[in-house]
C-alpha cells in the first residue's frame, strides 16, 4: 500500500520506501512481517508509527535504521541504498547517521553519564578535546550538565532516558530512532521526554521516526502511520496535539 500525505508533498524526501518486504523464517516457515510498504519521509519530520504488538512497526524503524536488510524493495536515506550495504558498511553508515533511542535506556552503569554520551564519539576522529565538547553540550541540550558525573543508578528512569537522548544527539545524526521511549517511564517523565523530543525536532529541525504503543506520545507526533498486519492502513497529519503539549491550551484564532 501506497502513503501519500499533501502535507509533505513539498519536502524533499529523507527516507524513500516503495514496495518494500519483510519476513523471517520459523522452521521451514516463511512468516511475513512487512507487506508491500511504500512510504517518504521528509527531512526535519517527527512522526509517529503505531500499532498492535506484531505489526510489523518496530522492524520498519529496524529497516530504516539500517539494523536489518528487507527482502526486497526499495530503501533508500539520504540518497543512500541501504539494500546495497554489506553488514560493515550499514554499520559504518548507522554510527554517522542514526541516533538510537530504546525504551530502557541500554545504558552502561560502570560509565558515568559524561562516558556514556561519549562512547558513540569513540568511533570517531575527534580529538579529546572535541569530544568532551560535545558531550557537554549534549548533556546541556538535554538539561542534565550538573549529572555528567553520576552513574545511571544515581539517576531516575527521566534522567536516564535524557542521557539516552544526550548519546542519540552526540554525533549530529540524520536521523533519530526512538523505539518506545517512554514505555517505562512514569507520565511525568514521559512527558518531559517527548517535550525533548519535540523541542529537538522543532528548533533543531531533528528527522524522528518514533515507534509507540501510547496514544498519548504518538500524538505529540505531526504525523501518524498505522501498522496492522505488515500492511500500512493510515497515513495521516496528527492534529489531536502534535508538539503542543496535551496540558497546553489551543491558542485563540
């Protein structure tokens, strides 16, 4: 199935999908996950991919992300054919270009917060110098400068999760994958992520694909997809919410 949304029709694409398959193998079983999706995303979007468990939405972000090949299809992000990669190279291209947000953070707790948000920057050619200064304003961004040096049992499941980000951020990425990042957060917390995440999309222009199960997070989204059955059946301009927050009130005309 085909999504085409007016309201992007102007935007140079990022991500360009058509006709792109999906399956794995159980035994001597095929099982389809993906099913024929087509689908652009622009540049400086934030959406939001929804649907019930087995639908298929976090192995679409796992494609886009360049952490799994389809079986066939087209799949390109800037410019790129990802389908072409070997598994070194879609390696190589994830370290530059994708920022991986997870719902329980993967965060390493012998690392401070300062030496998690670095390690992305290992691969890098920075100097030390250069590194510490992203970081610091990684950290900054995300408001926890005055936690770099605590460890992620000395923070709370928000702040985690804002480091998580701050690592997301380091290296300038493309784009950001953020694969339920509120799934284990109390609301309050959950809400503060997805004010970051809004903030980073709106001011910093950031392209987030944001998987979820929340309906409340994916309408902090501009744009909504639904999943059913690796079948893409909406496509549609979110206007329950989108980047305002819920408990902000509609401004008057």
């Amino acid at each position: 199935m085909t999504a085409v949304n007016p309201e992007y029709v102007s935007r140079p694409p990022l991500v360009v999908i058509e006709h792109l398959y999906k399956s794995y193998r159980r035994g001597n079983q095929r099982v389809p996950v993906l099913e024929d999706i087509s689908l652009d995303i622009a540049e400086g979007e934030f959406l939001a991919l929804m649907g019930p468990s087995g639908s298929g939405k976090t192995t679409l972000l796992n494609l886009i992300a360049g952490l799994d090949h389809p079986d066939s299809g087209v799949l390109t992000v800037g410019g790129v054919d990802l389908t072409q990669l070997s598994e070194g190279q879609l390696a190589a291209w994830r370290a530059r270009h994708v920022g991986f947000i997870f719902q329980f953070y993967q965060l390493i707790p012998v690392l401070t917060a300062f030496e998690n948000v670095e390690l992305p920057l290992l691969l890098t050619p920075l100097s030390r110098r250069e590194r510490r200064e992203h970081v610091e304003v990684a950290l900054k961004l995300v408001g926890l400068e005055d936690r770099s040096h605590h460890y992620p049992s000395q923070l709370s499941g928000g702040q985690q999760q804002r480091v998580a980000i701050a690592r997301a951020l380091v290296t300038d990425p493309t784009l950001i994958s953020a694969d339920e990042p509120t799934g284990d957060l109390d609301r309050t917390s959950a809400r503060e992520v997805l004010d970051l995440l809004c903030r980073l999309n709106g001011e910093f222009g950031k392209t987030i694909i944001l998987v979820t199960h929340d309906p409340e997070a994916a309408s902090r989204a501009p744009r909504l997809i639904r999943l059913i059955k690796g079948n893409l059946i909406m496509d549609e301009r979110n206007n329950a919410a989108g980047c305002r927050s819920p408990r902000e009130p509609e401004s008057s005309p």
